[in-house]
C-alpha cells in the first residue's frame, strides 16, 4: 500500500577548488595575493534533474529523481571549515552562485561556481569542509547556528539539536541542505566532512586548480501521495464491509519529528550494530562515484523516554481532526523532519504516519440523506441513528427492569445529550442525561442512578476506550505509518522483531533527502471516528493475531408433544 521513492534527487554536489601558491604568482589586484591569513576556494555547486529519474534498484528499492525546482533552488550559501582534528577553523560566504548554467550528465542538471576568501587558514594547510545551502533566512536569522568559536568540534556541534531552529530549519521556500554522507566501507563509519585538496594563496588559482567534489542533501523529507480513484473504493465481497462506498478527501503527516540534527548523522550505528554497513540497503551500491548512505541517527533514536504517551506527545507533532487537510498528486508534496529509531524504538507513538481523511457511505444509507452513522464498542455492526436510539432504550428498560408497556413508552433517548453523541465525532459512553423520561408535564428529566448507567454501558459492551463511536457526516479516518525500507525488511504477521537488526531494521522511518510517494490501493474496512491516538508500546507492525467471529444465537428447537394420561 505504500511504494517509496528514496532520495528526492541525488540533491546537490558541490566542488571546492583549491590550489597551491607561490610568491611569484601575478595578481590583477597587486594587493590581493599577498594579505596575511588571507587564503582562497572555489566551490562548485551541481544540483539534480528535475525530471529525470532511473529504474528501481531492486537491492535498495531506491529511485532517484530531481523534484520541483523549488526543492533545489539556492538562496545563499555557507563553507564551514575544519582542521584534521575535526575543530572548527572558520566559515565563508557563498552567496547565491547565480548563474547557474546547464550540466545535464551524471545526475547533474545545473552548476554554479563561487570563489571565497578564507581566514585564519594556512596557504597549504590540511582541512576539511561542510558546505551549508539556505541555512540564512534573512541577515539575522538561520535555521542552525554556525559553531560560535574557534576549536569547537565538528562531532559536537553537528550532534546538538539546540543548534537547529526547527520553525526556520523546516521552511520549504529555500531547503536546507548540508553534506551527504559517504559510505566507506562495511567496517567504518560514513564520512561527512570532505578532505579539501589544497588552499591556496590568490583568487584565480583557486578558480584554476581541480576541484573537491562536496555531495549536499536536504534537510527534509519529502512525502507525496498519488491520486485516489476518481470514484472512490467499494470494498471488496466477502468482507465485514463488502459493497460499502469510500471516498478519500484529505491526507495529513502526523507523528511528526520535532527536532534535528543539523547534519546528517551515522556515527554510533557502527556500534549499535556492527554489521550495518555490511547489509546492502543502507548504502548506495550503484554508483561509482558516491556512495551514498540510506540510514541516520535523530535526537530520539534509542532509549526507553517515548514508551509513554505524555512523552510521545512532546516529543512528536500529533494532529487533530481539523487538521487533516492535504491534496493528492505529487505536485502537493509535504516536508517533514527525519524520524528514525532502533528496533526497540520501532513503536506507534514514534513512527510518522500519514492520516486520511474519508467520507464512508455504508451500503444501507446510499440515496439517503442521513450521513452520520455509528458503531457499537467493538460490535462490528453500523448503525443509524434511531437504530442506535432504539437498542439503547432497549438494554435501558432490561436493566431498570420495567416491563409494563405503558410505563415503557415514558423513557426515551436523546443521544444530543450529555457528551453529545449524535453531534460529536469520536468515542462516547452513555450518560444519565442520555436516558429520558417523560413526566406528563411536556418536559422530560432523567430518572437513572450512576450505578444504572455503568450497568447500561456495561451491557452495551461500552468501555472508557472502546464506546459508542460515532462518525460524524459520514467522515472516517485511516492511517498508513510510513515505511523507509518497506518491502525490504519483509514482515510475517506473528513476527516479533526480537532485536533482528537484519532482517527489520529501518523498516518504518522517514530519513532526511528521501521522498516517499504513497499510493492507496483498496481499502478494506471501516476506519476511525477521529484521528486515532497513538500507542506508544505496540510495534509498528502488531504481533497480536485478530479473528472476526460473527456469532449467531439460533431459535430454540422447539418440540412439542401430546400426552394422553
């Protein structure tokens, strides 16, 4: 049900040019080559096609496509720049790099090139880069927090999610975008930061020296959703449901990340598990000139913090149902933070899911203008309204005990009552004010004890979690938690993952620079009253077996006889 496209294009690549110098060299500015700790670098900037995109690779179950040009355009540009140690030496300004100019090969569609000054670097020092894109919003505001001092170390700086405004990081209008990790190898870690070739004295032997090549990705992830059928989905015969009509409206992210890393993080996996880069689909095996890497570490991968709801809920964006708002089509695309987790991790108050949004028309209210219907705890039976009305007052008179037809007719039920049954959509329990009883008068009151109602809910089979659940105008709600590995991490319902980092892991997740397009096939059953809560200790994929079992109670076998005394 859901397909996943990796890599909303192989994003950017960037090429600092470098070079050594001599005092010999000649200069336009005679000045220029001579300034002390005054060093220079040219950066090449290539970003990905828009449309073109290359066949599945079955090992991965990535493709590759360029996205919209929104999602590659640059704005402004930062280099960040690190000694050997991996300690912050300084930054510059790349600017915009306009023009950009025309490549189309190698997953290249357009370049650009900008030549910087760098300070407090040595003309042939050794050092290593990270080059930023449209980490400035505006002159005073960017989406991370460049490292404040002299000597800070890459490896924390790039692991502090304070560092991240996550309200500016997650804007869409310029995409944050930073280097890509590169595999090196099924024993040792990915690398981030990019061994820069030389540095060099003046302006136009940087500009004339060969380049190093900087892959960067998006700091999003990308979720899109096909069209739904034009006429909707009847679910299929030989189901609970069969013949029923369903009609996708919306869709929404939920179980959102509300915080990052400002770069894309690996280091630790090797060490949670040893064999990480050894299993195929966490790396990119095709390519021949980068090799880039399919797994990452969040603020929240591991650790037992999120096995609460209090905690799920702080941690993660979680929806409501105005909020299910969001077209089809892949030219409606919406961003999210990464979310990936561990196995012990891989839990429903974690996972990001998409929630839809549909209107459910059961075969027995088609042509008519009733919409809202309702269900009965966990009765798999849809009821309308005065059905509802009527089964209630039913159980009512059986638990008060009143059998007298005249002293019947003088209760009632009004489901506008109490939590508002017929008005409100969700889970709802009968209350007192539900049971009526008309006095004679013209007015109506409530003659049912506490203890009559808890009686009343109990026979119903209605609980604090499971009560009469109501789907206002027909609306019903289902969710698809994303997977990042999909079909690649197979699961047998019963399975549990018991740590199998092999054969499960990444299974669910969303990962930065990786565009999931979800498709809905067919739908098989009735979904939500309300955008369902989460459930913080129930795996993604339940190990619970289901059964539905329709009971029916048959007619006594009634045998009469004549006896002759």
């Amino acid at each position: 049900m859901v397909n996943v496209k990796n890599l909303f294009g192989m994003a950017v690549m960037a090429t600092a040019l470098v070079g050594c110098s001599s005092s010999d060299d000649l200069t336009p500015n005679g000045n220029e080559g001579n300034q002390t700790g005054a060093a220079y670098a040219s950066f090449r900037i290539n970003l990905p096609t828009t449309n073109g995109t290359r066949a599945v690779d079955p090992k991965t179950g990535t493709e590759f496509d360029g996205g919209t040009a929104a999602e590659y355009e640059v704005k402004n540009g930062t280099i960040l720049i690190f000694d050997n140690a991996g300690n912050f030496v300084t930054s510059a300004q790349l600017g915009t790099m306009n023009p950009w100019t025309d490549v189309k090969s190698d997953g290249v569609t357009t370049a650009a090139i900008a030549t910087v000054q760098l300070k407090d670097v040595e003309v042939g020092g050794s050092y290593q880069a990270l080059v930023l894109l449209n980490n400035d919003v505006d002159a005073t505001t960017h989406k991370v927090t460049l490292p404040a001092t002299k000597g800070v170390s890459y490896a924390e700086w790039s692991k502090d999610a304070s560092k991240v405004s996550v309200d500016n990081y997650t804007k869409t209008d310029y995409i944050f975008m930073a280097n890509a990790p590169k595999y090196t190898g099924a024993t040792s870690e990915p690398t981030t930061l990019v061994k820069v070739n030389n540095i060099c004295a003046s302006r136009e032997e940087a500009q004339a020296k060969a380049a190093t090549t900087v892959y960067v990705e998006r700091g999003l992830a990308k979720v899109t959703m096909q069209n739904y059928k034009t006429d909707g989905y009847t679910i299929a015969d030989g189901t609970t449901y069969a013949g029923d009509k369903v009609v996708i409206t919306d869709w929404k992210l939920d179980v959102t990340n509300k915080s990052t890393y400002p770069v894309h993080q690996t280091g630790g996996l090797l060490t949670a598990w040893d064999q990480i880069w050894g299993e195929g689909r966490f790396f990119d095996n095709t390519s021949s000139s980068f090799k880039r890497v399919y797994w990452g570490e969040d603020p929240n991968y591991s650790g037992k913090a999120l096995q609460n709801l209090t905690a799920c809920k702080d941690a993660f964006n979680m929806i409501k149902n105005s909020e299910v708002e969001g077209q089809a089509g892949t030219d409606h695309p919406q961003y999210c933070l990464e979310n990936t987790f561990d196995l012990a991790n891989m839990m429903q108050g974690q996972t990001t899911r998409v929630v839809f949004k549909a209107v459910y028309t059961p075969k027995a209210l088609v042509g008519k203008t009733e919409k809202t219907f309702y269900k009965i705890g966990n009765n798999t039976a849809i009821w309308t309204k005065a059905d509802l009305e009527q089964q209630i007052k039913t159980v009512a008179l059986t638990v008060m005990g009143i059998t007298d037809a005249t002293e019947q007719d003088k209760y009632g039920v009004d489901l506008s009552k109490g939590s508002n049954i017929s008005g409100k959509a969700g889970q709802h329990l009968i209350a007192a004010e539900n049971i009526t009883f008309n006095k004679g008068t013209g007015s109506t009151t409530s003659k049912v004890s506490p203890d009559v109602v808890d009686k009343i809910n109990a026979k119903l089979g209605l609980t604090a979690t499971t009560g009469i659940s109501t789907y206002l105008n027909g609306e019903a709600y289902y969710i698809a938690r994303i997977k990042h590995f999909n079909e690649l991490t197979h699961w047998t319902a019963g399975t549990p993952y018991n740590g199998d980092n092999k054969a499960f892991l990444g299974r669910y997740g969303v990962l930065r620079n990786n565009w999931y397009d979800l498709s809905v096939n067919s739908i098989s059953g009735l979904g939500y009253p309300e955008v369902p809560e989460v459930k913080p200790t129930v795996p993604d994929d339940e190990n619970d077996q289901y059964i539905n079992v329709e009971v029916k109670i048959l007619d006594w076998a009634k045998r009469s006889q004549s006896i002759d005394l």
